[in-house]
C-alpha cells in the first residue's frame, strides 16, 4: 500500500522498480498493456455473467459475446457483388434511393452470429471506425455475409502479402470485430437438448421455442399454449405484460410497427394487426394474425376464408395417390348406380389418376352410411367437414403464413415437435400458406397438411392408422385461389 503522506513518489518508484524507465521512456506501451489487462477483465467478466444467465432457461444468451476478435481474410476469399438501396443493405428494405453499386463479399468464421457494432483497424480505435449499416452489412442467418461497401484493401486494414516460392500470390488483410456474436449452442446444451429438440440457430426465436415446449411440459398443453409455440417458431412477437395499452400502429416500406404502453414491438410489413389503438392487450395475446389456431368440430369449422382446404397424402390413403385436397365449401355428391352396386363419390382436388386410385379402394359401405341415410344422399357436402368427422378424438387446425413471419423463424420442420405436446387421440393439421400476388393482383395459397396421432380414420379406407412414425409435410399443393 503506497502511503498517502509524504514520500508518494520515493514509494512509487521503489515499487516500480525497472518498470519505471519503462513508463518514462514508452508510456505508450504502459498504457496498452494496461488497455489489454481491462480487456481481458471485461471478457471475463462477460463470460461470467452469460455463465450465470445461462441457468435461467428464460435468460439464457442465445449467442456468446466477444468483446474483441481478430479476423483475418484473404483477397482471394473476398467476392465482388452488387448492393443497391432496398435490398437489406442501407437503411433498411424496400427504399430504393439509388441505382445498384458494388459490395464486397466475406464468408465469416463458423458459428459467427454477427461480426458486432463496429469493425476497426486497430482495438487502439486509433484509426478508422466502420459502422455496421452503413459501411458494412451483415446478412441474415439463413447466408450469414459480411458485405463491405469498399474494398479492404481501400479501408486501412492492416495488410500482409503472403508469397508462395517467393512470389507474392495473396494478401492478407486483419481487422478488428468489437461485441461480436457467437454460436455456442447454450440454449440446446443447458435446455433444449434434455427435451429431445434438435439443436437450432442462435436466435431468439428458438430460445422462445425451447422455452413454450417448457411451459407446455409444466402447465399442461391447451390451444392458447400450443399457438403460443407457433409464434415462436414463426418468429412472431406477442404481447409481454398484463394491462399494455396500444398507442400508435404504424405501417413502413420495411415494418409494421404496434407501439403499446410497455413496447413497440415490430413485424413484417405484410403483417395483419388483428388490434387497434386504445386496446387494451394481455401477456400472450397476439397483434397480427400471421398464426391462427382453430379447434375444430362438427359444429365448429373454421370458414372457408381462414381454411380453404387441406391436402393429404399417403400417409393418411395408404396408397400412391399423391396429395389430395379436401376442399372446405360444399361440392356436389355423385351417386351412380348399376349392376355391381351404388357408388358415391365427390370432389377433390390433386392429379386425376391419383384422385381414381383414392376412390378405388374406398369401402362404399362406410362412405354412405357416412354421409347417407336409408340410401339417400345429400346433394352437395363439405369434404373437410366429412375428413373432420372421421377423427374420433380432438381435432385442431394450425394456419402459418409463411412469407409474413419473422426474419429468424425456424421453418415448417419444426411444428412436427407438436406431437410429443399434443393430448393422445388428438390430431391436428398445420397449413402453410404462401400469399403471393398474381398478375391480377388477388392472392394465392397453398395449403399442406400434417397429420398426427395413433388417430384412427374410422374403417373408411380399410381402418386407417396414422401413426407418429407417419407425420410428413407435405408439398404446398394444390394452389387455389382465395377470395
């Protein structure tokens, strides 16, 4: 402890010791090592603190921070490619302020979730700062890019020829990446994993995935909490407190942005607000509709709007018939009648010669007392209605539309982890929707179907089982068109 009195400098310089010429001579130096020493202790002290977060499965970091990291990139390994205003680059998408220029494309290091706020020259921060949006671009996950709008070699990077049998064959160019982010799979490793999920991206979106299949564990599923799971894995934001108050809801080239009490919480530009100014909103509620969840019955379909049709595939016919669509608006009943008996038979939609095989080896019996009475039919039907009615159990329909959801959200593979969640003897359907405009402008769907469950579709096509090992996405086919 250097005393406070008298002889400060005689007591400091005794315990410097030799280090003392160094101080005089290079204080440069001194205050580098000093710089580095902090460094190190602001590392650690993060690593630290995503240790401690890292046991709350609502805290835990979906990605590591490095305060400071080094990468070095050879000019062989940079691509040129061409930017313009609008394309995710500058200020955001959908502006378009100028023509197309040249970027400067890298591929990052494996398991870099971002490259941080700022890229230097030097960790001195003695030089040039590049600012993320505006000198460089960080691509999203899907192709994670770093694009710089010059070449490093006209940005100051430190450089390094590199020569191969004394012939200068590549340069090496190093810069700095400050609060960096990095994958190191913590939300699959401390949680996800002892569920039986597959390891995901370093996203919000899958620590919300993970944290909903908790919930659902714990508190037992329900519609709201299955929905809830949905958002996640779409990448939908929903309402966080009790009481939150929408103030403003505003529309942009690149955004939809819902401001309450607590939070502005922002969504595709394509989004649906299902609210308006002045509503009062609860934890869990939802603000667009880009995920609906229906439960479904005999008395409850949902409109031919929100669920035009389902398809099914083999997994439900047991035979070769492709996707076949249930169409959800009454469709006329065909009865023909001649010497081998009466056969009933109605629309639905998918390739002729698959739609014949599925009425091939349907048990006419079944299907007409099905829909019949005492050999009178019904002039038109609803298929869905009809497919609904051959489940037994529970039975819900889950609506996505795909091109409205997040720009983290964890794709259709993911809603087959519905099954382990889902009640037995309860199935249900996951529609995936793609709206996309014509040259007429009206819009298009496609809608897929994924069944579940040991459910068993009554005897109608000889006892049909669908079981867990069976669950298959199907293609976004048929396409029809919406109203």
């Amino acid at each position: 402890m250097i005393s406070a009195q008298t002889g400060v400098g005689r007591e400091l310089r005794a315990k410097l010791g030799s280090f003392w010429s160094t101080m005089v001579s290079n204080p440069e130096a001194v205050d580098t090592l000093l710089q580095s020493s902090a460094e190190i202790g602001f590392q650690s002290h993060q690593l630290c603190d995503e240790a401690r977060l890292s046991l709350d499965r609502h805290l835990v970091p979906p990605a590591r921070t490095r305060y400071w990291y080094l990468w070095k990139v050879l000019a062989s390994q940079i691509q040129q490619v061409a930017i313009s205003y609008g394309d995710g680059h500058v200020y955001g998408e959908g502006k378009l302020y100028a023509e197309p220029d040249n970027g400067y494309e890298i591929s990052p290091p494996a398991n870099m979730v971002s490259p941080g706020r700022f890229i230097l020259a030097s960790p001195a921060g003695d030089g040039v700062v590049w600012c993320q949006n505006t000198d460089y671009w960080w691509q999203d996950s899907s192709h994670a890019k770093l694009v710089f709008r010059r070449h490093p070699a006209d940005l100051a990077f430190d450089a390094t020829t590199i020569y191969t049998d004394g012939v200068a064959t590549d340069t090496e160019y190093k810069f700095w990446c400050f609060y960096s982010k990095w994958d190191a799979s913590d939300v699959y490793y401390e949680w996800a994993y002892i569920l039986g999920l597959p390891n995901g991206p370093a996203t919000e979106a899958y620590r919300n995935l993970m944290n909903r299949y908790w919930d659902i564990l714990v508190e037992g599923p329900s519609a709201s909490k299955l929905e809830m799971l949905a958002n996640a894995v779409a990448d939908v934001p929903v309402v966080e407190t009790d009481g939150e108050v929408v103030q403003y809801i505003t529309a942009t080239d690149d955004k939809l942005a819902i401001t309450t009490t607590n939070k502005t919480y922002l969504f595709h530009p394509d989004s649906a607000a299902i609210v308006s100014v002045g509503d009062t909103v609860d934890e869990d509620d939802q603000l667009v509709d880009t995920v609906q969840l229906f439960e479904v019955g005999p008395d409850s379909l949902p409109s031919a709007s929100d669920v035009p049709l389902v398809t099914v595939g083999q997994q439900f016919t047991k035979r070769e018939t492709g996707q076949l669509g249930w169409l959800n608006r009454n469709v006329d009943v065909e009865v023909e009648t001649d010497a081998d008996g009466t056969t009933v038979t109605f629309e639905l939609t998918g390739e002729a010669s698959k739609v014949q095989l599925f009425w091939a080896g349907v048990d006419q019996t079944l299907l007409q007392a099905a829909i019949g009475t005492n050999g009178t039919f019904p002039a038109a039907l609803n298929p869905f209605e009809l497919l609904v009615s051959l489940w037994e159990g529970g039975f819900f329909v889950l609506k996505v539309t795909t091109n409205r959801c997040g720009p983290d959200w964890l794709g259709v593979d993911w809603f087959s982890y519905l099954r382990s969640l889902v009640p037995a003897r309860v199935a249900y359907v996951v529609i995936i929707e793609t709206l996309l405009a014509d040259e007429e402008g009206s819009s298009m769907a496609g809608a897929s179907l994924l069944m579940s469950d040991e459910t068993d579709a009554s005897d109608l096509m000889e006892g049909i089982t669908v079981d867990s090992e069976s669950m298959v996405m199907t293609d976004l086919e048929p396409i029809v068109e919406l109203p």
